[in-house]
C-alpha cells in the first residue's frame, strides 16, 4: 500500500521528526507522512550528482517531474504519477496544505545543484526557508490551528532547525561541494572551505560554530515568542520536533561542536521523554521547560 510505503520511508529514515507524528491521530499522521516521503524523495534527487554521477539537467528534470506532479495534487480529475505523489493528493485534499510551500521545497532543492556559496546569513536565510520553513508551512495545515500566527511560528522554527542541520553537517556538506555556513562569517574566525572539506578541528572552528549555535538559538527563542498558545494542544507535535532539536544543538555544544567525528544524535529514549514531556505540558495546561532536556 501507498500509505505503508509513506510510513516505512519515514521510520526507515529514523528522523526527528516520526517521534513527532506519534502523538497525532491516524489520519493526520498518515498525511505527514505523505509529506515527510514527498520532502526525503525530492531531497535525495539533489544527492544523485557528485560521487552517484547524475547530471545536473537530469536532476532538473526530475525535479520538473515533481513539480508536474504537485499541480497535478491540486488540479480536480488529475491523476500524479508518483506513488509518493498520489498519497500526497489525498494529504492535499483533506487539509490546506498550501501549493506554493511544496514548491518552494523544490525550489530549495534545485538551489542545492548550483553548489553554491552564502555571503551573508541574509543570503542564506531564503534557503532556508524553502528547505525547512517551506516544511512547516505544511505541516501546520495538518496538525491545525486557529491563530495565524501559528505560521510565523512555523517559519521561524523551520529557520532553526535548517541552521541546526547546518552545524552538525558542516563536514559532509563540505565534502559534498555545499558550504551553507555564511563566507562573512568563514572570513570572520579565519576558516576556509577547505578546512571545513579536511575537517579540521580548531579553535577558530569552534568559535565559528559556537556564532552559527548563537545564530539558530535566536531563532528558537523567535519561535518560543510566536508561538501561539491558543493552538498549544495542537501543535504539540511541532513542539516535539522544535524541543528535539534543540536538545540536539545542545548535544552538539556539549561536545564542542566535534562534529567531525561522528554525526551527532539525540538518544532514542531522550527523543521519546521529550515527546512525552511535551504532550503532558499540552495535555494538562503545565508550563513547557525551557530546555530540551
């Protein structure tokens, strides 16, 4: 079934984000899931080039292709092709999942083939909004909400977790051709691209992480600000995944950004005392902890 394919590529990926769609009830947990497939599937077309040798006009191909197969989602009697695309029409069509946010995340994806480089956080800022703000915007429309606010919520804590990914994939990313971390601030702590493609640990390297780790808790602390508690049981979900990763960039900190070794994780078991935690808070009207741990 269409639906188990949607569920087994997202456990299979063991995100943060499936302990998230724990907490909510079937239907609209198969709708993230459609969404959570949509966004690995696209993504992954951008890691065809490189070692796995896909050109460049092919990857934009196949992003054309999915482009076609979203306005298929919202065109009455059209059929898409994509396994992953049909489950996403149905997705669609139960809640307002907004057509412009699926394809700014193809947009982002496509700005991943250009390889290019970041002046500015300023500059860096609309990718991340495509690649995980764009997410938000999505997943918002399927928990629900009565407070329009619950949208700069979502893009603000989309910004933090993109430039949480940011840090702990620095090294990879670099090997890979894509340096996210902004030029201004790689001149400002006297790190290269190289450096960051050798992967080496210095000190200037941690006091360039530990500005990039001072840059996304602001978002965090943007998100914590607009979020709007009249949707609280709702959004638990988003919540989940915001306190996740928090306590992922504080795993991160804890290690002086040694993300070279190893890619860091949140503990299993920690992933699921926060779920909890955060459903409880929800659930029974008690304040949310200001750490993730």
């Amino acid at each position: 079934m269409i639906t188990d394919l949607t569920a087994r590529l997202t456990r299979k990926s063991r995100s943060n984000f499936y302990y998230a769609f724990l907490t909510l009830p079937r239907p609209r947990r198969e709708a993230l899931y459609a969404v959570y497939a949509f966004c690995r599937t696209v993504d992954d077309i951008a890691d065809l080039g490189g070692e796995r040798g896909a050109a460049p006009s092919a990857q934009r191909r196949e992003l054309q292709r999915w482009r076609e197969d979203v306005a298929r989602c919202y065109e009455p009697g059209a059929v898409p092709d994509h396994p992953i695309a049909l489950r996403l029409q149905t997705a669609v069509r139960a809640y307002t999942i907004p057509r412009a946010a699926l394809e700014a995340i193809i947009d982002g994806v496509e700005m991943d083939l250009d390889r290019v480089a970041y002046e500015t956080a300023a500059d860096l800022y609309p990718y991340c909004y495509r690649v995980a703000s764009a997410v938000g915007l999505c997943c918002i429309e399927i928990f629900g909400y009565t407070d329009p606010g619950a949208r700069q919520y979502a893009i603000n804590l989309g910004t933090a977790l993109q430039l949480t990914n940011i840090i702990r994939d620095v090294g990879l990313d670099a090997r890979d051709g894509r340096v996210y971390v902004p030029r201004q601030d790689l001149r400002a702590f006297g790190v290269t691209p190289e450096d960051l493609r050798a992967g080496r640990y210095t000190d200037a390297f941690v006091g360039l992480m530990t500005h990039q780790a001072e840059r996304a808790r602001r978002f965090y602390g943007l998100a914590r600000e607009s979020f709007p508690r009249a949707d609280a049981r709702s959004l638990v979900p988003a919540e989940i995944m915001g306190r996740i990763y928090l306590a992922l960039l504080e795993e991160i900190e804890a290690r002086r950004f040694r993300v070279f070794d190893e890619r860091i994780v949140v503990p299993t078991a920690r992933k699921v005392a926060i779920a909890l935690r955060c459903w409880v808070a929800a659930r029974f009207g008690r304040p949310a902890q200001a750490r993730a741990a």
